[in-house]
C-alpha cells in the first residue's frame, strides 16, 4: 500500500506568528479576529499566538521574513487588504506581497499563509472577512496549521 502524508490540524503546543496590516484595518481586524479564532479553536494556547502589525501590506513580508529567521514559529498567517483603487498601486502590492510570501515560505521551510485580500472594492473585501468559515482570516490560519502539521511528519 502507497504511504499517505496528510496533515492534521491539531494546534496544541504550536507557536504561530500572525502577521497583520493597518491599512484598510475595518476589513484586516476582522481578518485578525477569524484567525485567531481558528488557532484557539485548534488548541493552540494564547501564549502560542504572537501579533505582529505592520503599516500596509507592503510591510508584511519584511516582517514574516524577520518572523521566519527566528525559528521560533510553526508557522506564520499573513493578514492584509489591498483594494483596487484608481491607480497602479494596487498591482504593485498585491504582486509583491504574493510573491515575497511565497519566497519567505520557500527560503525558510514554513507555513506562510496568504491571507492577503486582493480585490477590486471594499464590497468584496469584507464579503471575504465575515464571521466564521466566510474569513479569510480564519481559512489562512487552518491552512498554516495543516502544513505545520505536515511538514513535520515530512521533516
Ligand atoms: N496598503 C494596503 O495594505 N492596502 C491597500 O489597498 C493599499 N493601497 O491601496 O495603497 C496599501 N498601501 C500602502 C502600502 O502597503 C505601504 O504601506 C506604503 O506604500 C508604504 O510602504
């Protein structure tokens, strides 16, 4: 019989980072408020849960990638919302920040989540950011816990 590798999404004594942005902060709170609902629901302690805040999305790589160098985490959840304005900004940003948390990933070995709402009005933003399983915020920290999960049993 094959071998099958799944995670699991048991949290208990885990220490995760969230990271999350102040920009657009109605819409990144709510973000903030799910995934810690998901950790705590998965029995990770709340001395298990650092939060760390950053001006706009723009910043959150450079601090995931601090977060990542510590070694200290099984995983890190990245919150932010970058809506679609008029100007080319948008495009810049949400490149960047999808790009760079996928490298820090990579580069360290780590669940970095991507709860990073990228959307064309505010609208949809907090459409992605309600209560429960319709958060993104929630949804990013239960992938973080599964491939914690599963990168050790792989390790
Ligand atoms: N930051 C966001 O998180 N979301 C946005 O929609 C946004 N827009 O539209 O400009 C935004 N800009 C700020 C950016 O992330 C940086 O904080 C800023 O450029 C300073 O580096």
């Amino acid at each position: 019989m094959p071998r099958e590798i799944t995670g699991t999404l048991t949290g208990r004594g885990l220490r995760f980072a969230i990271v999350v942005s102040r920009f657009n902060r109605t819409v990144t709170s709510a973000l903030l408020e799910g995934a810690v609902q998901a950790l705590q629901a998965h029995e990770v302690d709340d001395s298990g849960i650092d939060i760390v805040h950053v001006p706009g999305a723009f910043e959150i790589t450079l601090a995931a990638e601090r977060c990542a160098a510590t070694r200290r985490y099984a995983g890190i959840i990245c919150l932010g919302a970058v809506v679609r304005g008029e100007t080319p900004h948008f495009e810049f940003i949400a490149r960047e920040v999808s790009r760079g948390i996928n490298e820090i990933a990579c580069r360290h070995s780590i669940p970095v989540a991507f709860g990073v709402l990228t959307t064309d009005t505010m609208e949809q933003a907090f459409a992605r950011a309600g209560e429960g399983h319709g958060n993104k915020g929630y949804e990013a920290a239960v992938t973080a816990l599964e491939m914690a999960s599963l990168l050790a049993q792989l390790s």
